[in-house]
C-alpha cells in the first residue's frame, strides 16, 4: 500500500497552494480520503488526476515548436 500524502505534502506535489487544494477539496475536483478528520490523497491518484487534466499538444502545433528549435 503506498504511503497517503498530507495536504501539504499534496499541495507541494501538485505546486499549488493549500487554500486551493482545500477549495478543490470542498468542490470535490480531486479525490481524497477522510481518515477520521484528516484529509489525506494517495499519490498515484494524484498522477491519473493530473494524466486526465494534462493539455496534450496538438501534432501540427509540436511540429512548429520542433522547426523553430532546430532553426534557434
């Protein structure tokens, strides 16, 4: 079983404030578990959350980006 992250550990890892994570909390955009009133986050859903909400580049978009590297 892997280790449960506290809010501050999961607002580090995630490189946002705790006030937002309490938000994102409360409007239950992530989820948790309540270990009596503690709220604690497993990292790897964590990961799927932030895999699910990762803005992929479009294929043309990327070949620009490649084309002005090589051209820098």
């Amino acid at each position: 079983m892997s280790k449960l992250l506290t809010m501050d550990e999961a607002s580090e890892y995630l490189g946002i404030s705790k006030l937002t994570l309490y938000g994102w909390v409360s409007a239950r955009k992530l989820g948790f578990i309540k270990v009596g009133r503690l709220v604690k986050f497993k990292q790897e859903h964590l990961d799927r959350w932030i895999d699910q909400h990762t803005v992929k580049a479009r294929p043309a978009a990327q070949e620009r980006v490649d084309d002005r590297s090589e051209h820098g």
